[in-house]
C-alpha cells in the first residue's frame, strides 16, 4: 500500500473509527487508542489484504492495541511509533529528487512558519529525533496525554 493509498483511506475511516471507539471504550481513550491504531496500521500497511475492507482492519488493530494497553503491553505501539519515525526521518533525508527536496522543504517551511514554538519543538521531538510520547512528556514536564493530544493537534495544523 503505498503512502497516498494509506492517507486516502484514513481520511476515509478516522472520524468513523473514533465514533466507534468512543462507544465501546468511553470518549476519554478513543482518541489514545486511534493513535495507536494509526500508527500501528502505518507500520504494518504492507501486510493489508486488498480483498478485505479496510475499515475493518484497522478497527480490528485498534481492539488489539486496546487489548494490549489492558494487558499493559507497550511493544506494538513502541514499534508502530519507531518505524513511523524511521519512515518520516527516511523522507526527511531522501535526496534522491532535487526538485522534491525543494517542493518539501518550501511545504515544511510554510508549515513550520502556521506553528507556535512549543509545536515546532514538540515536532521535532517526535519525527525528527524519533523520541516516543512518554520521552517527550518527561522532556516537556507534561502529562502523556497531553503529548498525545498535542501531537494529533500539531498534525491536524501542519495538514491545513
């Protein structure tokens, strides 16, 4: 599945997915639990069978990444998370395309220029120097959710 494909469908199933989740789960976790679906489905969009329904999948990831969060395991969203980083730094880095690397920097600097200083430095905590939600929280002196919630708000600002 390639990165356009993935990004179609989540803007097709996100709001689903969390109305969903916050039924079964309560509102206060959903989008906790969201995330780590998201992240969780990025790592593993490769292994996605094109003959099943993709809604169904990454609500069948985020039951597991709850599952898990019950049991108090942390590897899978520990994964997901690691090679989403490896995966934003290996684009940050490819050089491969003169006129892409200018096209992304022009985008990341008008991005950067729409963010407040905390944003900036919360971005690049999490994508630049691949820290996870808990290493940024105890950097930042704030509660995980917090992170959490910051870092979906930093995406939804940089994609607008």
């Amino acid at each position: 599945m390639t990165e356009q494909e993935f990004l179609e469908h989540y803007d097709a199933c996100h709001k689903r997915l969390i109305v969903y989740l916050s039924r079964r789960f309560g509102h206060d976790i959903s989008q906790d639990i969201a995330q780590q679906a998201w992240m969780l489905a990025w790592a593993k969009r490769d292994t996605f069978r094109r003959d099943a329904a993709f809604y169904s999948w990454v609500t069948r990831i985020a039951i597991n990444a709850w599952l898990d969060s019950r049991r108090g395991l942390s590897g899978r969203a520990y994964v997901a998370e690691t090679q989403m980083t490896r995966d934003i730094q290996r684009v940050m880095r490819d050089t491969h395309s003169l006129e892409r690397s200018i096209i992304v920097d022009d985008e990341l600097r008008a991005a950067q220029a729409r963010l407040r200083r905390k944003d900036i430095r919360l971005f690049k905590m999490s994508f630049v120097y691949g820290m996870t939600s808990v290493e940024v929280a105890e950097k930042m002196k704030l509660n995980v959710n917090t992170v959490k919630v910051n870092i979906m708000r930093l995406r939804d600002r940089m994609a607008s």
